[in-house]
C-alpha cells in the first residue's frame, strides 16, 4: 500500500450549463500538478438541479466523454456526480473514471426529500468500493453524510470521500459530521463541496475538508475557490489501526432496501 495523493477541487457551477462547468474544470485540473485522483463536487456539471428531464445523459453522454478523455490525457482518476437517464429511470450518479476508460459507478442512496430529489430521481441500493495504489476507497454523495450505518466501514476501507452540494446554512451539519465519519470509522475523510449561489439562489461557502483517522482537520477553504492536493500517509493510517484498533469492536448492520 503506497502513499496516496488526491486532489479536491471547490468552485462555483454555472447553473445548469454543462459546458461551461467541464471547461472551466479542464482549466482547473490541469493546475493540479501530480496526482492520482481528483475529485469534483456533486453534480459538478449542472449544479444539483431538479430538471433532470432536460438535463440527464446517457451513459455515453459528453459528461461522461469529458471524464475519459481527461482521465486519459492526465493520467488520472476522476471522480464527481451528475445526472444519468438509464432504464427510464433519472439518477444522482458518481462516476469513478480511470485513465484506460474504465469505470465504476455509484447512485446516490440518500435522495434529499427536502428538495424534492427523492420525487425526481431513482435511489441507489449498494455501496461501491473501488481501489487505488492499494488503498481502498468508498465514495458516496452529500446527503449520505448523515446516515452513519449506510456510511459504516464493514469493507475495511481507508478513503471515505463525500462529493455534495451542501449549503451554508447547514454548514455545522457538515463539519461535524464528516469529523465523526473519520474518527468512527478510523479513516481519512474527504469532503469536496461546490461554492457560490445556485439557481435557486442557495449559497454554498464550500468548506471542503481533508480529516485525518483521529479527526484531526489537515485542510480546510471557505468561501474560495480552490485546488488543493494531500498525500495521504498509508503509514499513519496502519499505525492509527494498530494502536486504537476500536474497529475490530465495531457491531454489524444489514440494511433492509425498501421497497
């Protein structure tokens, strides 16, 4: 297991327009310098709009195209959400592209009934684990956060990431929760937030975090846009395990799909 260097980018999203937000992520990701993976935030090239009937792709759409073909020339990992049409069905989907072009995917589970996201788009109903340089990552998406089962390291993983559109005035939420996602589950946690007002005039101050398996916060931007890339230690984290191993403690959980 080597060490891990990953790459959070925290910008404004144009509403709703594609274009825009992959040129504009084009320019910023090649600012990044070496890296292994970068990470967008959620719906990264619509912002988290309810119009998916105008908006969603297939799975062979430009959004997903953009990832490859930069995944590819930068010899990176790339990963963010945005909508997918696929079966009739409308989903808040994160893509984890390579740079040979292959792929994962995980549909966000949580939908955000507040907002309506729930009445628009399909829920998802397994978690992913991909892996990198030895590392095992589990990647979910915004509203995930505050469920702590559906978050639960039973995979033994190292990488928790968060992409998420949260808003600022439940930004306490945020910081909180993603500290006890790190120290509960004795992993490093990356939270990767979007800034700026979206089209329904909510604003985002970002507060994209990088925390360490005690809880430690080693990064944090608000307000600003951002490229910020961490090597993650594969050694502190084995030693963290070693000396607290509270995992091996942990209770088991199932969790019943509903129908």
């Amino acid at each position: 297991m080597q060490d891990l260097k990953i790459t959070i980018i925290q910008s404004d999203l144009a509403w709703e327009d594609k274009v825009r937000n992959t040129a504009l992520f084009s320019k910023l990701i090649e600012t990044s310098g070496y890296t292994d993976i970068v990470i967008l935030p959620e719906m990264f090239s619509t912002g988290f709009s309810m119009q998916a009937s105008k908006l969603a792709e297939k799975m062979d759409g430009p959004t997903i195209e953009w990832m490859k073909a930069t995944a590819a020339e930068m010899n990176i990992i790339i990963t963010g959400s945005f909508i997918i049409e696929e079966n009739e069905n409308y989903y808040n989907r994160l893509i984890w592209m390579r740079p040979d072009g292959t792929y994962d995917f995980y549909n966000k589970r949580h939908l955000f009934s507040l907002a309506g996201e729930n009445e628009i788009y399909t829920q998802g109903t397994e978690r992913i684990i991909v892996e990198h340089k030895g590392w095992k990552i589990c990647p979910l998406i915004c509203y995930d956060l505050r469920f702590p089962v559906w978050s639960r390291n039973q995979d033994n993983y190292d990488l928790l990431l968060y992409v998420a559109s949260w808003p600022e005035r439940r930004m306490n939420a945020w910081t909180k929760l993603l500290t006890a996602r790190a120290i509960e589950n004795q992993c490093y946690v990356a939270g990767v937030n979007r800034i700026g007002s979206d089209g329904n005039n909510i604003y985002h101050s970002g507060n994209s975090l990088l925390i360490d398996p005690l809880g430690k916060i080693l990064w944090e931007m608000i307000h600003d846009r951002a490229v910020y890339t961490a090597t993650l230690s594969s050694d502190f984290l084995h030693e963290v395990r070693e000396k607290l191993p509270f995992l091996n403690d942990r209770d088991s959980f199932h969790i019943v799909n509903s129908e």
